[in-house]
C-alpha cells in the first residue's frame, strides 16, 4: 500500500529489498518427491488451479465440503474474498490468529454494545489513557506519537504490563501485575469505581442494562482479593481508578496482552463495562462507538454468510463449545448490531481441534487445508500438533510470499504479490473514519522472471472451476476493490490522483447511543453471553498452568511464560530474510531478570533452554531488570530462512520458535471463544552449555 507518512519503519524504507529478494516465490511449484523432501516442479498457475480444484472437488465429493478448511494470517489478506470461496463451497472451517488477536475484542464488543471494538487512541480532549495488554511504541507506531503527544499535553497514563515498556516509562501508574489476572484487576478497580461513587450515574441509568448484577459480582473483588491475585500494592490499583474514572474523558487502549490470557473475554468485557460507568462513550475525547455510516460496501457484503447451510454451520469445529468466535455468536450478534462492521474472519472454527480432527478424524476427517500468509508451524501453538496434522493431510495448499517452514511440507506452493504488488483498500474494519487506497508500485508479474498473484485470484481461479461463476464478477482485485467504492464515487484511481491515496468520506462519526443489543443498551451483564450458555458477568479464575493452579508442576517449572510481545523491525514470523532487517535483531532474545539469571549462571547473551512440559528451544538472554525474577519473556516468530528447507531442518523451525511449548488444548482455553493462552504458561530455563547440542 502507497502511503504519505511523516517518518516510514524500518520495513517501509526497505520495501525495494523485499520485492528483489532472491529469496521469493516467483512461479507455482508441485511437490514431485515425498512430503518434506525439497524436491519440486516450476508449473503454470492455470495448471496449479486446475490440479487443486480438481483434488478438492474429490475430497469434497467423498467426505463432505467440512473437510476442507483454510488457516490465514494477520492483515496481509483480502480474507473476505477466502470467507466468500468457503461458503460458496460449503465448509465453515476456517481458522487463524483471531482468537488471540482482534477477534476477542470485536467480539465483545459487538455483545454488549452492538458495535466494533477498537481501542481509541488519545486526542487533544483527552485527559485519560489506560493503556493495558499494549505496547504501541513496538506495534502501532502512530498510537505511540499520539501518547506522546497526549503526555506532552498532561494527561495522565496508566500502564498495565508485566514488562517495564516504553509506554511504561512515561506512566503517572504502572501496574506491574502478574500474568494472566487482568480480569481481576479490572474487576477491582470497576468495584473501586461503584463503591466510592465515581461512576457517571445519569449514563448508568439511562443506557446501561444490569448495573446492579454487575455491582454485586464486583463486591466479590475487594482490592486486599485483588492485591493478592495480582501481586499489586492495593494503594495502586484504587489510585489507578481514581485517576482513569476522575479524569474524564478517558479512553483504553488494549489489545493482545489481553487476548493472549486464559481470563480474555471477561478481561475485555471488564475493558467495555469501564468506559460505559463513567460514561465516556461517544464523548468528544473519549471511546467511539465504531459504527460510522459511509456508504462503503462492507466486507460483511462481500462474505455471504447467509449462504452456509444451516446444517453446515453446525458443522463448524469447536462451535458447540466455544460459541462467541463462531457462528451460533456471531450470527447472533449479528442479528442485533447497529452496524454491520465485525470483521468475517471473527468466525471461527477453533484452530487447536481442528488439527486434531486432521489427526485423530473426529468429529470427522479434514483432508485438505489451503494456508494463506499464516505460516501455522511458528504462529499457531502446540508446534508439534500442527507438524502432525499437517503432514497427515491429503492436500496441502500454501500461498505465500517465501518457502516457510509450511511450505516445505506442502503439495503446492503458490507465490503471493505483496503490498507493493497489488491494489489496496484499507478501511480498518469498516469501521473508522477514513479510508486509505494504495496502486501497483510494481509489477507482480514480469516475462521470464516472476508470476506473483493476489489471494484473489486464488480464490476466484478456484470458484469459477468449483461452480461458482455468478459470484465472482470482478475480473480482478481492482476491479472488487472498486465495486466496494462504488456508493461513494471514486475509484482507488481518482483517489490517487484527486487525494494523494486518501480521503475522509462524509459520515457520521459519533452515532448516538443506540446500543445494538437485545436489551437495546450498553450490557454490563451481557444477554447475549447469557443465551450463548455462558456467565453473563465477568468473572477471574486461575489459569489451567499457573504457580497458583498447578503448584506441584511449578516445582519442576518454576517460571511463568509470557510471549507474543511485539518487537521490531519484525512483524510476527515475517521479515527475517531481510537482511537489511535481520542485521538489527540478528537472534531470537528471551528477557529474563538479572537476578534470577545470576542464580543460574547465565551471562547476557548466553544461549539458554526454555523449556515446558511439551517441549524446549533456545534463544539468547538478554538481561531486562523490568520484569519480575520469576517472569521470562520469550520472542515469538522465531524460524531461519539461512537453513535447509527439507526435512528435518525446516529452516530451524524446531531451534527457537516459542510455538514449540505452548498449549492449545480445549482446557487451557477461554471457554467462551476458545483463546489459548500465551502469558501465563509453566517454563524453567538453563544454559546451553554446549552449543552443538542444539543441533541434535
């Protein structure tokens, strides 16, 4: 995407490296040896479509269009065109990063508001930001600049975070909580907020529904409770909902710190029920509802969800347990939102079950998988899982960008065009106000040197050989991207050339307080949770792995995880053939305190073990004193394009991705959408005392 920025990253500046790298896909490749092998064959695209629809016309025929799933990424993909294919075809297993990224709080927020759910950030009417589960200044640099701004201007920040960031460093309060207890925290300071009267009373009565339900189960988390759970001074948890409640408007910024917690959807819930007592929704300053009425055709549009089946639905894998993330909630949600802004891929079948039904066949066989952009083996948990189902498929299909890890393993290897390579729409999630276009930079397709495509033309190379030529009369991408545009007038074309690649359509930003709820208001106790089966109100409970829980296997694994923190110049398992990139974080780096490091015998920089019970991979420490002695926190992404690709190196896909220890069994989930968690798992750690050993 072309776009005007004051000060470009690091990725942006070295865009040109990434289009020339020798390292891309450029042509279709077919597997000709055994899985894993390294042996391929260049073929045409029209070959490649012809061979992969064939393969799943077969399996459809013979087990059901359910035994077809696809797994996709974060953001690099038009995935309301892969959600359109699979319910023109008929399965509803698709799977990603969703339940542990903006699906948990979009979600939720569309149950208890009616609304999308983005954390807002501050504007110069803001008095109040608390940032939790966030740190910006590695993954959003343009909300960092604005909470630089806004501190320069004197609001008051209050920081949530096991780890001492950036945004940390610049707080008025930093809660330095223990992994994994948000929800009570939020819930002891919601309790601070009633019982010392500082919530707005007036908006209380007039658009919230179950006030005092949610008063009552507040009672339950006094702040010495909360103290205790969090390792908080109870002091800092009543002076920080002072500060957030006194200090109006106020807004929050969270994002994957919480998705990553057992505790997720009653932590976002907490997220939702602050700002709706003290009354600072759709207040100059304050949260926006997300629901702007441009006339921008949605994705909700283009995924034709109406067209899966009934009985196909109820297929969905994971969707009889875990409802919020999948049809039954999302339908029903659906049903009352004001706005139909929720993202298509926040419904899910759940990933974790899903590979084991590759497995084990029940509830019943997936055969096929197609991954776009999403490289599974080090961004999905329980790395030794997904290995196994992967290998135990019929048809594997992946389309990316480099030979990952996935890749290797597959039976096609499709080559993706890339931002500079393809028309771009970004409307993020059809829900903010303005709308970004970006054109073709560069050609993805040059005689003799490379044949890079859309996922567009991937999936509508597949429908049209599936049956499903009527809906898909776009030609091509731009011509798609176009037809979203059609209500307001330009094409990304006249954007370009009239707004320099930007404009901000005439809309109606701040839509009132019309809730899009059953009860037509804000729910703090949420009906919808409610006819899902699950606790209306949040609660806090103890992760399945934790010192708490579990303490005889903290004697064995004294130390809790935490992962998926962002970290530059890196986007998640992208960017690490770059060199240009590579050269600023050459290494994977695992932050552990320097005291504990020093009771180890671990020097910084040492190589070191991490290790839980499913598994160990090494990365190098980096002594860090802001975070707790029994708090390591291990890099995520990890893989090594400079390695051999064919089996059993996989470019190191085993030496120091995190992935390998983590957990997504159904028990250590988020029993509402199913979420794994990511920060509160069991680890110990020791030197790598002898290097070579970790090439056995």
């Amino acid at each position: 995407m072309i776009r005007r920025t004051v000060a470009s990253c690091s990725k942006a500046r070295n865009a040109a490296e990434f289009y020339h790298h020798p390292g891309r896909l450029n042509y279709p490749l077919k597997r000709v040896g055994e899985r894993g092998e390294g042996k391929w064959q260049e073929i045409a695209w029209e070959q490649a479509l012809d061979e992969i629809a064939g393969r799943l016309k077969e399996i459809k025929e013979k087990y059901g269009a359910e035994a077809v799933g696809t797994s996709s990424g974060t953001g690099r993909t038009f995935d309301e065109y892969r959600i359109r294919f699979f319910n023109l075809f008929g399965s509803p297993n698709n799977w990603g990063q969703g339940h542990i990224c903006y699906g948990p709080s979009n979600m939720t927020a569309l149950a208890t508001t009616g609304y999308s759910g983005m954390g807002s950030s501050p504007t110069p009417d803001t008095k109040c930001c608390l940032m939790i589960g966030n740190n910006p200044e590695q993954s959003w640099r343009r909300t960092w600049f604005h909470i630089l701004d806004f501190k320069k201007r004197g609001g008051k920040l209050v920081v949530v975070d096991p780890r001492r960031t950036r945004p940390a460093e610049f707080a008025d309060i930093w809660l330095q909580l223990r992994p994994g207890t948000d929800a009570a925290l939020l819930l002891g300071m919601i309790n601070t907020i009633i019982s010392e009267g500082l919530y707005d009373k007036e908006f209380v009565e007039k658009y919230c529904y179950g006030f005092d339900k949610l008063a009552e189960r507040a009672r339950e988390y006094p702040l010495d409770k909360v103290a205790g759970i969090t390792r908080l001074p109870e002091e800092d948890i009543r002076q920080a909902a002072i500060m957030y409640a006194a200090n109006k408007p106020a807004v929050i910024l969270a994002m994957e710190g919480l998705e990553h917690s057992p505790n997720c959807i009653e932590a976002i819930h907490c997220r939702y029920i602050l700002p709706a007592i003290t009354g600072n929704f759709n207040i100059k300053g304050g949260e926006k509802l997300r629901a702007v009425k441009s006339k921008l055709r949605t994705e909700y549009e283009i995924s034709l969800h109406d067209m899966v089946p009934s009985e196909q639905k109820a297929k969905q894998i994971g969707s009889d347990r875990f409802k919020l993330e999948a049809f039954p909630g999302y339908d029903l949600c659906m049903n009352y939102s004001k706005a139909k802004v929720a993202r298509d891929h926040v419904c899910f079948a759940h990933a974790g079950m899903c590979y084991e039904a590759m497995i084990t066949g029940q509830p019943y066989p997936i055969k096929a998988v197609i991954t776009l952009s999403s490289n599974p083996l080090v961004t999905q948990a329980n790395t030794k899982k997904v290995y196994k189902a992967l290998k135990n498929l019929d048809l594997y299909v992946v389309m990316d960008y480099w030979m990952t890890p996935c890749a290797e393993i597959a039976d096609y290897v499709l080559p993706g065009a890339n931002w500079l390579e393809r028309e771009d729409l970004f409307n993020v999630w059809d829900a903010f106000p303005n709308i970004d276009v970006g054109e073709v930079a560069m050609p993805p397709r040059v005689a003799g040197k490379h044949d890079r495509r859309t996922d567009y033309d991937l999936w509508r190379g597949l429908g049209l050989r599936l049956g499903q030529e009527e809906y898909w009369p776009w030609q091509n991408l731009g011509e798609a991207l176009n037809w979203r545009l059609e209500p307001l007038g330009p094409t990304i074309s006249d954007i370009i050339t009239k707004y320099g690649s930007y404009i901000k359509p005439s809309q109606e930003e701040y839509g009132g307080l019309e809730f899009g709820t059953p009860t037509g208001k804000c729910e703090l106790y949420s009906t919808v949770f409610e006819k899902l089966g699950y606790d209306p109100l949040p609660r806090f409970y103890e992760a399945a792995e934790s010192p708490v829980s579990n303490p005889e296997l903290a004697k064995e694994y004294p130390f809790i995880l935490i992962t998926g923190g962002r970290h530059l110049p890196f986007f998640h398992s992208e960017h690490r053939q770059v060199d240009s990139l590579r050269l600023e974080h050459p290494d994977p780096v695992v932050q552990v305190n320097p005291g504990t490091a020093a009771e180890l015998g671990i020097e910084n920089d040492d190589w070191i073990w991490i290790e839980s019970p499913r598994g160990r991979v090494r990365q190098k420490c980096r002594y860090f004193d802001g975070i707790a002695p029994d708090v390591v926190h291990a890099q995520h992404g990890w893989w090594f394009p400079e390695l051999p690709g064919e089996e059993p190196w996989l470019h190191g896909v085993w030496e120091s991705n995190i992935n390998v220890l983590t957990c997504d069994d159904a028990d250590y989930c988020n029993p509402i959408n199913g979420g794994w968690p990511l920060r509160t798992l069991m680890c110990k750690i020791y030197k790598c005392h002898v290097y070579e050993e970790s090439k056995k």
